[in-house]
C-alpha cells in the first residue's frame, strides 16, 4: 500500500478549494492527504460573507457568478453540481448600470446562503483538513529519513501559530500550493524566495497590480419596517454606480434581495468603493471613518436611506487582477520546485481569465494536473 502523499494548499478561497476538489476527484481512489491553511478566519478568501447581530449577512468580495459565454462551457457541470445541492442558484432580480466585462450575455448565479457556501461546498468534497487562522511564513526543502531508512525530500512550512508542542511531522508535506495573491508570495522567507530569485518569472511578478477597494455592509434591524417598505419601491437589487453619479462609488447591492432572501433575512446592503477613492484612504484613513464616509456618499444616491443599525467596513487591498501575467504555452500555474516535491504557484493572477470564476477554474485545473502528474498519481491511474 502506497503511502498517501501529503498535499498543502496555502488559501481556502475560490481558487484554494478548487485545487482541492479537483485533486481529490482526480486522484479516483489513489490515497492522497489534502491539508488546507487558511491565514483568516473563515474559508472563502475574496468568496466572503460578513454577518451582523442584526441576522443580516453581506458578500462583501464576489457578489456573483457570470457564466461567461465561450468560456464557461468546461465547468457548467461544476455550475449544475452546485445549482443541484441549492449552493447556487440562478439570479432572478435586476442588475442596473452596466458592465461588459461580465458578459451580457451570460446566465449570472448567486448563493443564496452566501458566496463562501461556494468553497465550503467545494472543499466538503474534497475531504480536506483545513486549518483556519494558520498563515505560512517560511517554505524549506528538507531531506526525511523514514523509520526504515528511506530517505525522501519534502517541504517543511512555518506558520505564524506555531506551538512548542507542534508535531514535526505535520508541517513536512510533499507537494504545496501557493495560491495566495502575487505581493503575498513575494513576501514569503525560505525557499520560495530563492526560487523565485533563480526563475526568470521574479520580474514579472513584481510587476503584477491588484485593484483595491473599500467594502461597506451596513445592516438593518428584523423589525425596521420603514427600512423594509425603502428597499422594497427600489426597482433593482444591485446597481452598478457611474463616475457621472460618484466617482467614488463603484457598486450597490441590496444583500437579502439579491440572494432572494428577503422574506428569511432583515435587509442589509453592501457597497463597493472606487480603485481611486480606496487608494487616497487605505495608508492613512481609520476604516471605520471610511464607513461613515461611504455611507454619506451612499445616501447622496438614496436619497432618504435610513439610517443603519449596524455596518462593517473592510480594506480589499488586493481586490483583483488589472492585468494577469502572460505565462508561455497558456500555462495557468507555475511549478517552482526544480524537479523535486511541487511548490506550485496557482489563482487568478497566472490565468487569461483574471479575477473571475473561470480564472480561477482555469488555475485550479492546471495546478491540480501538475500535482497528479509530479506526485505520480497518473502514471498509477494509468
């Protein structure tokens, strides 16, 4: 009996959780030993969900799912799995403004229990161990010698809660994945620098640019019925904010109608921030007066919105992909590990596709054929 490669994924969002999914089913019964490190405090990444006491609920990353028309045909069965177990559903309200980045054309999904039921979904199957509030600091090659005097080279990763009492074994793994975003990466210690200083890819990836933006949730009370009869007369459930009506604003959303939730959840609503207005605030600006401030701007554009119960702001400093890199061959993930044990770099930064659900698709589906191919799992399977 093969012993089950241990395999590490450092990031249980979208992309993370799919790597996960994939290896898992593409292992078809080989044993293999899936660990997730998530840094935060709950499994998503940019798939989030804050909650209020109030019982209301935000996505506060993603707001939904495009099927983009060209693109998407590869994992619909993906789309139909999810839609089968009610994680996602087809979105039935309006979106007002415009975006033709997402495809007009394509069918739009949202999750009515939340974007993050997306990646619990997704890593449920994959029988992973995840580990949250655990981020990697160091990665180290190291040579293991076995009980019966076998030696092997694994991956030895540090994390920021490490205890006296940590078992040596259980940070040695066989293969791990990075798929955290590229500034993240390029900060880590060991090995992972040195790699990346000897690969011709360094440049490249510091040059890689995020947007950044402000996320603000404010919610209302069960019992607010003037809240209630407000969101109600409004004839869409998201919007999308021209730089004629604010600069500074870029997306609305009305959470509980836009997941089709209104008659289970108290409202709530969830505004984006402008790349420039987050960019002029996020060194500088408390987060909660960038709150105050958003919601001043918020009512600049609803007029007579009442005012909030409660309301949570947070900094996405690494929002999305301006630009993601143009990898040789179509490649999608990066395998820096020299011919040894894997250290894959994955996530919507190495796809065509970008910030979005097919980039991430796309990455996962690389770096999970690179895993199987490097742990040898389909040279058994075959």
């Amino acid at each position: 009996m093969l012993d089950a490669p241990r395999v590490l994924i450092i990031g249980a969002g979208l992309t993370g959780s799919l790597i996960a999914r994939m290896l898992q089913a593409g292992a078809a019964g080989y044993p293999v030993e899936i660990h997730v490190w998530e840094k935060g405090r709950g499994i998503g990444g940019r798939f989030s969900v804050t909650r209020s006491d109030t019982g209301g609920q935000a996505d506060t990353g993603a707001q939904y799912i495009t099927e983009v028309e060209g693109i998407a045909g590869e994992h619909r069965a993906l789309y139909n799995h999810l839609y089968g177990e009610g994680t996602l559903v087809p979105m039935k309200t309006v979106i007002a403004g415009t975006r033709a980045a997402d495809g007009a054309s394509g069918k739009n999904w949202v999750a009515p229990h939340g974007i993050n039921a997306v990646a619990k979904s997704l890593l449920a199957a994959s029988n992973a161990r995840v580990t949250l509030g655990r981020g990697a600091t160091t990665v180290e090659r190291v040579a293991v010698t076995s009980a019966a005097g076998k030696t092997r080279t694994q991956w030895h990763v540090s994390h920021t809660n490490a205890q006296p009492a940590d078992v040596a074994d259980e940070l040695l793994f066989d293969a791990v994945v990075l798929t955290l975003p590229v500034p993240q990466v390029l900060g880590m210690g060991g090995e992972v620098a040195e790699l990346l200083e000897r690969s011709d890819l360094l440049d490249a990836l510091v040059s890689v640019q995020y947007s950044s933006r402000y996320a603000a949730s404010y919610f209302y009370s069960l019992d607010d019925a003037a809240a209630k009869a407000y969101f109600e007369q409004l004839p869409w459930a998201s919007r999308y904010v021209g730089k004629e009506e604010d600069p500074d604003l870029v997306f609305i959303s009305l959470c509980a109608a836009k997941r089709g939730r209104t008659d289970a959840e108290p409202p709530s609503v969830l505004v984006h921030s402008s790349v420039p207005f987050a960019l002029r605030r996020m060194d500088s600006a408390a987060t909660a007066d960038v709150g105050a401030e958003m919601l001043i701007k918020l009512r600049g554009l609803l007029p007579g919105l009442p005012s909030p119960a409660d309301s949570r702001t947070l900094l996405w400093r690494w929002s999305q992909v301006r630009k993601p890199l143009a990898l040789p061959g179509g490649q999608a993930a990066i395998d820096l590990g020299e011919g040894g044990p894997p250290l894959v770099l994955a996530g919507d930064a190495y796809s065509e596709y970008g910030s979005r659900f097919d980039g991430c698709y796309d990455s996962a589906r690389a770096a999970s054929t690179l895993l199987l191919k490097q742990l040898g799992i389909l040279r058994l399977r075959g």
